[in-house]
C-alpha cells in the first residue's frame, strides 16, 4: 500500500484534499520577514495577503530542504507503506534537488520500501487537477504504476490559460524588463501565459484590457474544452472575484456540459502572478 501525497503548489480547495486523504506538503512563502506554508486556504486569509500586496509589501518564495521532504516521507516508510507524491512543475522549482537528495537517503535506509514521484508538469489548479483524479484512480485499489500509466497521457489534456492584471510582479520575477512592466501597465497589456508540456510557463499573446483577456478566455474554451460533465472546469482568481465571476457566468451559459468552479489562487502563485490574476483550467477534448 502507497500513501498519496502532493503539494500546494497543486492549488485546489483544502476540502478536497481532506475529502479525498491526500498527505499535503505545504509550500513555503515569506512576508514581512516571517516565513508561512501554504495549506489551500483552511486557516488563510488569501484576501489579506493580496491586500499587502497591493500595498507594497514584497512577498519572497523558497525551496524545501532534503530535512523537510525527510519529515514529510520517512513516517510513511518506516511504518510500511510506500509513497506516492504528485507534485507541481520541476521546471519551476529548484526544489525538487532536495527531495531526490531526501529520496536516496531514505532508499538506502528502507531499501524494501519505494517512493514513486510523478511530475505534472504543472502547475496550481492545472497540478491540482491532475493530483485530485490521480488520488481517486489511488483511492480506487489502482496500483502506483497503474495511476503513473493513467496519469502519463492525462496531464497532456489539462489545459491552463490566465492573465496577470498587472506586469510589476512579472518584472519584479525578472520575466520582463523594467521599461516592458512600465510600458504595458500604461497601456493595460494582459499578457496571457499558459504551461507548455515541458512545464514551462509561457506566453501566448498579449491583449488590450480585461474584457479582450477575458474574451481570449472564454475563446479557449469554446475551442478545446471536453464538452462533459466528467471533470470539473475552474476558474481561479488572485483577490478578483468579480471578475472571475463574471468569466464562470458566462461559460455556464454557454450550452455546454460544464460544472464550473471557483477557487482562489494561493500565496505561493500569487506572489509571480500577482493581486487580480485570472486563470481558467479544463480537461481538452
């Protein structure tokens, strides 16, 4: 028997997590100097923290240490279970050093015991999509090899698009230059990012204003989404809920089969992406 873990930067609902059993790894994030973990929004006030942020207050990010993915995996190996952790983009992270260093020593130490890691190549609600239906194939009887097989072609059907209401924390990230963030702030540039299949963030396109992101949205949508009500589609927002309930309105209109949901965007996203960020995440035809 495995233990199924993820992180929080697989954003989703702390309901879920508990409902379905997860062993949640909290990630971190520090501001005004004291360090905090993430823990889906059960004891966060998500609305205070992009309040000082708004106000100026300067929110850093870190990696785990090999000693915390240690404290987070060796119960579970030392009591006779296995681990299975469906965790966030490698690409975004150097964190994931520090949990191979963590696996070796706990592989030398319980050698009859396995730790299998499946890497979702994504990233918040795309991550937590892709963990949430791996946790049920889990929770079903299905092997780790099993749920790895199933999750191989899955994460390549979950599709990620949002837009950052402002550019200063994309060049406060170093992802564009001083004159860039100046320049489309004063122009209401949205850029629209996406996750490639590498696990990547990239840019798609940039759009004038919050009605033409929200259009380009909606766009994606009515293009790729899987017209079911097998999976949920979400609608996350960063501390802008009017518009992102302005976005759920219209898809639920839109004719189609769609169980759509609202979910906030976390302290340890939101601290790239930014107060007002709005991001759809769906299961593509």
């Amino acid at each position: 028997m495995s233990v199924f873990f993820t992180d929080t930067d697989c954003e989703m609902d702390w309901t879920d997590a508990e409902k379905l059993g997860m062993k949640v790894i909290g990630m971190p994030y520090t501001l005004k100097g004291q360090e905090h973990v993430y823990d889906f929004g059960k004891n966060t006030d998500i609305k205070a923290f992009y309040n000082e942020m708004r106000a100026g207050e300067i929110v850093t990010t870190s990696a785990l240490n090999s000693q915390d993915y240690l404290n987070y995996f060796e119960p579970v190996l030392a009591s006779g279970e296995d681990v299975l952790y469906v965790h966030f983009s490698s690409e975004l992270s150097g964190t994931f050093n520090y949990m191979q260093t963590a696996i070796n020593i706990l592989m030398e130490k319980y050698p009859k015991r396995k730790i299998t890691v499946f890497d979702t190549k994504n990233i918040s609600l795309g991550g937590g999509l892709i963990a949430i239906e791996a946790c049920k194939l889990h929770n079903s009887g299905a092997s780790d090899e099993e749920v790895v097989k199933f999750l191989e072609s899955f994460k390549n059907k979950v599709a990620v698009y949002f837009y950052v209401d402002s550019l200063a924390y994309l060049k406060r990230g170093g992802r564009i230059s001083s004159v860039s963030a100046v320049m489309g702030t004063m122009l209401n540039i949205k850029p629209i990012l996406t996750v490639t299949k590498e696990g990547k963030l990239e840019k798609l396109t940039t759009v004038k204003g919050t009605k033409k992101a929200l259009d380009y949205l909606y766009s994606k949508f009515e293009a790729e989404y899987l017209d079911s009500n097998k999976y949920e589609l979400f609608i996350i927002d960063a501390d802008n809920k009017e518009v992102g309930d302005e976005l759920a309105e219209r898809i639920k209109n839109s004719g189609k089969k769609v169980n759509v949901r609202r979910i906030a965007v976390g302290p340890v996203v939101g601290a790239h992406a930014g107060p007002g960020t709005i991001g759809i995440i769906f299961v593509k035809a």
